[in-house]
C-alpha cells in the first residue's frame, strides 16, 4: 500500500474548500496569464515564420522570454517555436544514476527511479506529450512502475499532459497542492472558449508543505513555495552519482508571473529565502537544482558536460554555488518588482 506520511491516500479526507469569493481572489491572474500564454505559445505560425533558435541555446531562449516579460507580448516565432514539436525535440538523457531527463527544449520533465517504482515530475503539455510517451519508453519506463506523477503548479505547460497520460498509467497517483488543483481546473476550464482548449484531469493526491512521500529508497519531501502561483510546490530527493548520494530540488515556479500585488511578491521571496536555507544547512543540504524550465540554469549546457565526463569526474549539475547565485538574481528582479507593486499601491 502506497502511503504519504503513513496515511493511507485513499482514505485521506479532502481539504476543506475554500469559498468562491477567496478562491476567485486567488485564481483571476493565474487564468488570463495562463490561458493568454497557451494560445500565443500554441498558435502554429505559417511556414514563412523563421525559426528564433539553432537547437536549444539556454542564454538566447531566456533573453527572448525576458522581452516577453518586459513587454507581456508572445513574439510570432517564439510562439510558433514553443509548439513546434520538432523544434523542441531534445533526446532524453542520463542525469544522474537513478535520473532521466525526458522533457523538450523549453519545459522539463523528469523520471527518478526508485527501489520500488518510478515518480515522474511533470507532465508537459501539448503537443509534446506524445514526445514524452516516447521518451519515457526510450529510456526504458515500463508505465506499471510509474507509482507518483508530482505535479510542480497548474500552469498548462507542467499539467497539461496529465490528461493522456493518466490512462496510461494503471498505477500512478497524481499530486499536486490543494490550490494547484484549484489552480488548473480553473485555467483549463478558461482556455475552453479559446482556440487552444486543453483538459485538466480530476483532482486527486492533494499534498501541502512539510508532507513527504516516500517511495522504495527515497523520499520526496513538499515545500510549498508560492509566487510563481499561489499553489506552486517545490520537491526534495535523492540523486546518485556512483557510491555518492546527493539532495536535489526541482523548484516549482522561478518566475513572477501573474502577480497581483505586493503581498505575492512577498511570498515569492519567502519561498527563495525558504530554499536558500536548505542549500545552507550544514547537514543533508540541497547541492542539485533539476529545473522546471532548462534554459533558466543552462541546463542543455551542462548535459554535453555530464554525459560525456569520465567516471572519475564530479557530476557537474551538483552545483550548489550555482543555486545560490540563481536565488540571489532571482530575488534580485523580485525586490525590484515589489518596489513597484509598492509605489503602485498594490
């Protein structure tokens, strides 16, 4: 019997809900970023469209999708490349001894083997989810052991495939934090009357900051660290390399998105600060970032260097200085950002 903190997951009672008005509060950015952001990176340009990028060059995508911040405008080429499944085709890799990298260019997915089953974190979206079928059975994922599908926030590029996956996989429980739930089911019910519809899945294993789930020889430890939405979670794991074992994260948002007022900002650098105290501590620390989105750590970078090292040389992704620093300049532009969420008044 699969458990979360001893409890058995069939018989956990349901959170309580919140009110309409509370979660209408929380869910309105979230729903027009989400549902705005899905057509413009869907929307399948004509041919004539040039592709922005030579394979998948992690500075040149995050300077693109900083104009796009800047300007909240979804350049034509950028959109038609976020859908183009060739574009964004990327062999799937060996990260780490019991780690898979088997996402596209822009958006990550990741399979992480234990002693008992497999837990995959994040789904894709369309019109990748056939890629990540085929990734998943490219590095040998025989879809019974998937036993976890842990879900970072309700974003369409991170749920999005849930929907086809779920029926392939017999024995995968489907988590996500309560308001993350909350968060794709509204956005996915808002993108029904645009061009680009996509389906959510029913909720189902609802986790909350401090739950861990464990799984054969690991355990997967749930931060929840909101900003980049109101329900985004964070998870801890252990990585191997040879004899040695390493604590990895895959921090659920790292950008602000969708930000109301002064008081989410806030949150967002609570949530670094919480994440900056785990790659700090003096025992177990956080030393490996597996990113939600690879071309915000250079991560297509770094996958030349690890596969093809000796085995006599360190795993280069075990990089805590490198966290650090992307902390750092992530609460950096989110200081910024609440100085004007402040003068504005919000």
């Amino acid at each position: 019997m699969l458990e979360l903190n001893g409890v058995n997951l069939a018989s956990r009672p349901p959170r309580p809900a919140r009110t309409a008005a509370a979660r209408t509060k929380a869910l309105r950015s979230l729903v027009l970023a989400g549902a705005g952001l899905f057509a413009a990176a869907l929307s399948m340009a004509a041919p004539a469209v040039a592709q922005p990028f030579e394979g998948c060059p992690s500075k040149e995508i995050l300077a693109r999708f900083e104009e796009f911040g800047r300007t909240g405008k979804m350049p034509p080429d950028l959109g038609a490349w976020l859908g183009n499944p060739k574009a964004q085709y990327i062999e799937p890799w060996k990260v780490f001894d019991n780690v898979h990298y088997v996402g596209v260019c822009w958006v990550s997915s990741w399979v992480i083997r234990t002693s008992d089953g497999i837990v995959l974190i994040d789904t894709l979206h369309e019109p990748h989810v056939d890629q990540l079928i085929a990734n998943l059975r490219k590095v040998g994922v025989d879809f019974a052991d998937i036993k976890y599908v842990l879900m970072t926030h309700g974003h369409f590029d991170h749920v999005g495939g849930a929907v086809k996956l779920k029926p392939l996989l017999p024995n995968a429980k489907f988590v996500m934090t309560q308001t993350g739930w909350d968060e794709a089911a509204q956005s996915a019910k808002q993108s029904e009357a645009t061009p680009r519809r996509w389906s959510m899945i029913e909720q189902g294993v609802v986790v909350k900051d401090g739950d861990t789930i464990k799984l054969g020889d690991n355990t997967f430890g749930v931060l929840e660290t909101p900003g980049h939405t109101h329900g985004t979670a964070s998870y801890i794991y252990d990585v191997k390399d040879g004899a040695k074992t390493y604590r990895a994260i895959t921090v659920g948002g790292l950008g602000l998105n969708a930000i109301e007022n002064s008081k989410q900002v806030e949150g967002f650098i609570a949530s670094l600060d919480k994440i900056e105290r785990l790659v700090k501590q003096p025992n177990n620390p956080v030393t490996v970032h597996l990113t939600t989105h690879p071309f915000s750590n250079g991560l297509t970078e770094i996958r030349e260097k690890v596969i093809t090292r000796n085995s006599s040389e360190p795993n280069p992704l075990v990089d805590p200085q490198g966290l650090l620093a992307q902390l750092a300049s992530l609460r950096r532009g989110a200081e910024e950002r609440l100085e004007i969420e402040r003068k504005a008044g919000r």
